[in-house]
C-alpha cells in the first residue's frame, strides 16, 4: 500500500487515478522503475526516462517478443513542455521493427537494434545502414513519447517443436501492446488517445492492419488467449513505409507490373546479379497478370475527381494512368528539387516538367526482384509462406492459384479467417471497426518489393471511404523506410495540434 501511495506521490504531476485497477495488475506499468538515458541529436542533448523489457500481456509466450520499451522525456515529469507538448498532450510514437514477417525485438535508442528491414537473406544496401538515424532518439527529441513493443514472427518455435508466431500473431501482440498503453494512459506521460503507428515493409504491413483493425473482433480470440489489456486497440494514425500487404493479391499485381521482364535480380547491391525466368514462371506470370483486372475492378475505385479507375483485360485502362500519374508527381517533386533526371528516357520532360512517361520503360529501369508467384511461392519457399503457417504446419500457400499449381506434394491452404485477418483491404471501414482517419503511406518509385499498386489501392480504397492518405511515390527511393523522417514528424504534428 506505501509502496501504490509513493507511486501515486511522485506522479501526482500527471495525476495518478488508479481507479479500479491495481498497482498488483501485472498490466499496470512500474512508473517508479525507470532508467535515466541521456541522449543527443542535432546537437541538442537531453534526457529520458527509459522503462525497457516490460512485459504487456498476461500470459506471455515469449519474454522477449511480448516485451515493450517506453522512453519518455524528462521534461514531462517536470511540468515542462516540449516543441508545444506537455505530459497531457505529447502523442505516443509507435514505432514496430518487423521485417520479413520475422520475429521483431522493440525499438530501443541504441543504433544497433534499430535495423532495417530484412527480406529474409536480402541484405540493405551498406550505405543506407550507415545513413540511417536511430527512428527513437529523433522522435524523443520532437518532444513524442516513444513505445515500441516485440511480436512475434513466422519462425518463433517452443521447445515442443510448436510454432508459435505464425499470423496473425505479430498483429495481436503489437494490438495488445496499444492496449498496454491505453490501459496505463492515466499514469504514463503522453496521450494514448494519439497513437501513431510505424513501420516498414512486413513492419509497414502490420502498421496498415493496425489502422485499418482497431477493435475489430475477429482478433478478440487472439488477444484473450495472450492476455491483453481488455481495452480498446483503436491507435489515431499509420503510418506505412512500402507496406508488403493485400498478400492473397498481390502476386497479380506484380505480374501486372512486371510481366514481360523475364530477368530478375533478386539480391540488393553488390549481390544483384542477373537470373532467367524458366518457361514455366513466364506461363506463371501470363496467368497471374490476366487475373489482376478482374481484381483491380472489383475494388470499384475512384480517383479524386470520382472517375472510375479500371482495368481492360490487357491490363490497360485508367487505374494504370492513374499509376502513371503517381509516377510523374514524384518526378516534378524531384525535379523541383534540384534533381536531373534528363538521363531517364522513358521521362519526357519540357520545361522542366515531366509530362510522360514511357509506362514499359520505367518498369524496366525498376527491374524485376522476384519471380512470379512473386509472394505465394509454388515451392513454398517466401517469407509469406512462412507467415501463414500454423502451430505445426510450417509453409502454407494462402492463395487458390498457387494451391492449385503447388509444387510441393500434400501442401495446404491457409485457413481463410486467417487470410482475411492479414489484409486490411477487408476491415477498411467496416461496421465494429476504427479505422484510423490519418494516413501516411510511402511506396519509394524503385520499390521493387511489391508492386506499386499494393500501396495505390490501399490509399484508394481508403481516400474512396472517407479517410485522409498523404501518398507518395518518394523518387528513386529503393526498399526502405524512415528516411523522411522529419516529414513525418511536420505530418504527425499536423494531424495532433
Ligand atoms: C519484406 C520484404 C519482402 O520482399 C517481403 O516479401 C516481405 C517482407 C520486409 O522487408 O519486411
């Protein structure tokens, strides 16, 4: 009892109710157990209080995965304000670091940790490692509450040899990780009311799920068998670097980029050499790209003006120009930039203006990573087969064609829950369900990962049922994400003040 009166005491600043639960919750954060870090960025130096390694759900699996770190500025437990927010008013930056549907530790202020994401054996070009900024330390010093929580991926396995991270695991833990913190909202400094969410590829994936599932109840089950807070998961915004999601998709859309390009590279700088498509993958592709109109049109989507955007059966039609629209914006903004991009043939530019762009050519200077069924592998070799695996099952396919063209005997199906659960295309607006109003997606132009489409179509149905995207093709941006990130923040404080 001293001990919950002490803790109220010291952080009566923030006024501590405890109400109903108590300082015995396991749920409930330690706000007295803390470690000081002191940090810099841009020559600013300042501290945090850091709280790393709690564990967010009753019943864990797993001690690392189902674990959080919370940083928070000092300054907020002294009454004092930062870039105009104070202890009430600073959102909470949610920030996952899943990539290849791993496993994913939290974030932390320590560059090491903090890695880009990894398509399985694809390492990031060494260049951009060395560049890149530690995500959390930026954000703290913008004067945000940052919380980041593990989750557990595709390969997680228990000493029984069972499966145990396979989907939509990843999405319930970083679900019951806001549930974490709506449910300490009244002790934690920051506003759990203004979660953004953050992530990259997979992790950008899980960040779209994120906005577009908030308290739907298909993943009640989920959350209750691990012990999550019994509050809401509803976050205020997402934000989504090249988004690898709509997987029981996205294959068509890949063939319905790159069919005709019958050479791929699929490793990343130093290791990019140049492979051949057999007869087979090139029938593959024919296949995959003839079924993506049929998709395409039956999300009936609108641009902006309300026209329709469709597919013919070649795949021609307004939805590509709208692509190519995409494509030109991110050229001007480039070119208004100082940038040169004379050297690219298929641009045309006068006036320094890109006017057209030769749709074939451009898709041939992207080049082709992955072989066709670029996500749904016939030998059940992708990180996604991985992903929708079971407790003792550990590659499924997760579409009809590749079931039906399987090269591996005896292979099986996702369950369909299972396959509507990962897709936020199905929960976007949907009745018992909160959609996050804000958006953020970025899809880099030379984002070979998945195709352009996959992030077009997410922003398009969102914009299509009432919801506000800032999209964009950031020019000649490979696989990546975090990279704008004080764009980003000009974004959140945007959308928060
Ligand atoms: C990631 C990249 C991929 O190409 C993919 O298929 C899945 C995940 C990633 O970087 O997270």
């Amino acid at each position: 009892k001293i001990f919950v009166i002490l803790i109220c005491v010291s952080t009566l600043a923030m006024g501590c109710k405890t109400g109903n639960k108590t300082q015995t919750d396991s749920l409930r954060i330690d706000i007295a157990n803390y470690k000081i870090e002191e940090l810099s960025y841009n020559g600013k130096e300042f501290k945090v209080r850091a709280y790393q390694g709690i564990i967010y759900v009753k019943k864990t699996v797993d001690s690392i995965f189902h674990s959080m770190n919370i940083y928070i500025p000092e300054e907020y437990f002294n009454g004092k304000s930062i870039n105009g927010y104070t202890a009430e008013t600073a959102p909470i930056f949610y920030p996952n670091q899943v990539g290849g549907y791993m496993p994913a530790e939290p974030a932390s202020t320590t560059g090491t940790k903090f890695m880009p994401p990894l398509n399985g054996n694809i390492p990031m070009n060494p260049q951009e490692l060395k560049e890149r900024e530690n995500t959390v330390i930026v954000a703290l010093s913008h004067g945000y509450v940052v919380a980041s929580a593990g989750a557990r991926g595709r390969t997680n396995k228990n000493t029984d040899g069972k499966y145990f991270g396979k989907a939509p695991a990843g999405l319930i833990d970083l679900k019951a990780g806001v549930r974490y913190l709506k449910y300490n909202d009244d002790i934690l400094p920051g506003d759990a009311n203004k979660i953004i969410s953050n992530g990259t590829s997979a992790g950008g994936a899980m960040s779209a799920l994120l906005g577009a599932t908030g308290d739907n109840p298909d993943y009640l089950p989920y959350l209750k068998e691990i012990g999550a807070a019994e509050t809401s998961d509803a976050i205020f915004a997402s934000s989504d670097y090249c988004p690898i999601t709509n997987l029981d998709n996205a294959d068509k859309a890949y063939e319905w980029q790159y069919n005709g390009i019958n050479e791929y590279k699929s490793g990343r700088g130093a290791n990019s050499g140049a492979s051949k498509l057999s007869e087979n993958q090139i029938r593959v592709s024919a296949d995959l790209k003839s079924q993506f109109p049929k998709y395409l049109n039956s999300l009936k989507l609108t641009d902006e003006q309300g026209n329709s955007l469709k597919l013919d059966e070649n795949g021609e039609g307004s939805f590509k120009e709208f692509m190519k629209k995409q494509v030109l914006i991110s050229a001007n903004k480039a070119i208004n930039e100082g940038n040169d991009l004379s050297m690219h043939s298929w641009l045309s530019i006068r006036n320094h203006q890109a006017i057209q762009i030769d749709w074939n050519g451009y898709v041939k200077y992207m080049e082709r990573q992955k072989t066709p069924p670029a996500f749904d592998a016939l030998d059940l070799s992708s990180a996604e087969n991985m992903e929708f695996g079971t407790e003792t099952i550990d590659k499924q396919h997760f579409t009809e064609y590749s079931k039906e063209h399987s090269l591996v005997e005896n292979s099986k199906l996702a369950d369909a829950k299972v396959i509507k659960m990962l897709n936020p295309m199905n929960y976007i607006g949907t009745s018992n369900t909160k959609t996050v109003q804000y958006w953020r997606i970025r899809h880099g132009s030379k984002d070979k990962d998945t195709a352009l489409a996959i992030s077009a179509i997410l922003t398009l149905k969102l914009r299509n049922n009432g919801f506000d995207v800032d999209y964009l093709l950031p020019w000649d941006k490979p696989h990546s994400g975090d990279y704008d990130l004080a764009e980003l923040f000009e974004w959140i404080d945007g959308i928060v003040k």
